[in-house]
C-alpha cells in the first residue's frame, strides 16, 4: 500500500489548531498574521494549543514581515521565541535566517537547529527558502544544518507555480530531507500537485472566512490598512482540512 500523503495545516490561531486536529491534520504550523507571510504566534495561542492537540505542534519562529535578515536584537528574540517552544513543549519549530546576498546565514542557523535538537524538537526550514540567490545550493546547506524538511513554493508566489522547481528539488533531495509544497494549495489542486511533484508532505492552512457575530457594527472606521475585515475572520476549516486530505491521497 502506497504511503499516504500527509497534510500539516498552517493554523492561524489555537482555535484553527484544533480544527485541523478535527479534520485529522498530522501535524500543525502555528502562526499568526497570515496576512504578512505569517510571524510568531503569541505564548498564549502556543501554551492553549499544546494544551489541545494531540498531534505534532510546530511553531513559526519569525519576529516580524519582510525580509529574513535579522539584526542582532531581532536573533535574540528568535531564540528567546526558540526557549519558549522548549518551555511550552512543542515538537518542532519553523525557522530560516538569510544573510545580505541570498544565501543561508549557516552560523546562525545552525546555533538555532543545535538548541531545538539538543531538546527533542523537529526543524523545518521555512520560506526564507524561496527568497535564496540559488535553491539548489540553499538545499544542500539546509541538509548541512540537519533540518528535517523544507516549506517552499519552488521559488514561486505559489506551490503549483513553482512545480517544476519542486520537482527537481525533491528529485536532488533523494531521500536526504523532505521537500514539502506550500502556498496556495487547496483541495482543487492538491491531486495534480502530489502528482507531479511526488511530495509526500503538503502544507495548507485549509481557510474559510467566518462572519463575526457582532449586531452592532460601525461602518465609518477601519482598524488596519484595509486588507482585513473587522466584521469576520478565516479560520481552518475542519471539513476543507479533510477534503485536502483526501483529495491527496486519491
């Protein structure tokens, strides 16, 4: 029996957490601010989501939107966030640092992957991936750091535009460390994917927009830039969760 396709769910929240626990998710990327890329959750949403799952709890380690080259005082809050994870009992963290001409910034890096694995946690090495001068050069110094997987999208905006890319990089890969599809799949095209690519791991936040259950709304106000509504929110669907699944495994 060929291995199943397995689906980690991007979750914006605890609450979204639990629902790709629902929908049988294997594993969870907590984060919060999807908006920007997505940056580290709060300690609140990473204490209350370890406390309800029973599958594999991943934290993204990113002080903040933009770009991955980090100051001195921004690599300490990373480690900080890193001690937390330990401290709160997470089993992996999701993490990438670049330096200035596109390539990974392997002395730090490799300080973050030797404190998760002295205390049992999983490494992913996230979309500061896509961002690097040369992917296949980026790939082998991610397996020289000893993470267990990679989050990219082939160097593209999304993972079915990048999936020639992807292709090649699990073919070089060989075994050596997962290549794992991300941004932009869905149950409608998770199939062609996997089919094309051979992933044996996606990534999907598996969203659907809830409307608030707000009666009184003031219309003459914006809290943000625009590009969010103060009158809903996207949470992962249990159900979507579930779709994608199978639709990876058909």
């Amino acid at each position: 029996m060929p291995q199943q396709v397995m689906l980690e769910v991007c979750a914006n929240s605890a609450l979204s957490a639990i629902a790709a626990q629902e929908g049988r998710a294997r594993r969870v990327e907590l984060c919060e601010n999807l908006a920007e890329g997505g940056t580290t959750p709060s300690y609140g949403q990473i204490l209350l989501a370890r406390k309800h799952l029973t599958i594999d709890l991943f934290v993204l380690i990113r002080p903040r939107s933009g770009d991955f080259l980090y100051s001195d005082l921004e690599f300490d809050i990373i480690k900080a966030d890193i001690q937390n994870c330990i401290t709160a009992g997470c089993d992996g963290i999701v993490m990438g640092i670049l330096k200035a001409d596109g390539t990974i910034d392997k002395p730090r890096c490799s300080e973050l992957v030797q404190t998760a694995k002295e205390h049992g946690l999983g490494v992913t090495f996230h979309r500061a991936f896509d961002l690097c001068a040369d992917l296949y050069q980026a790939l082998e110094d991610v397996i020289e750091l000893g993470c267990d997987r990679i989050l990219t999208s082939g160097g593209k905006s999304t993972a079915m535009e990048g999936a020639n890319v992807l292709n090649h990089l699990i073919e070089k890969a060989n075994g050596r460390i997962i290549i794992m599809p991300g941004s932009g799949i869905n149950n409608k095209n998770v199939a062609d994917l996997v089919h094309f690519t051979g992933a044996s791991e996606v990534h999907s936040s598996a969203r659907s927009h809830v409307s608030s259950k707000m009666i009184y709304r003031n219309d003459h106000i914006l809290l943000s830039n625009g590009y969010t509504d103060e009158h809903g929110i996207d949470v992962t669907s249990a159900e979507l969760v579930k779709d994608i699944i199978k639709a990876a495994n058909s």
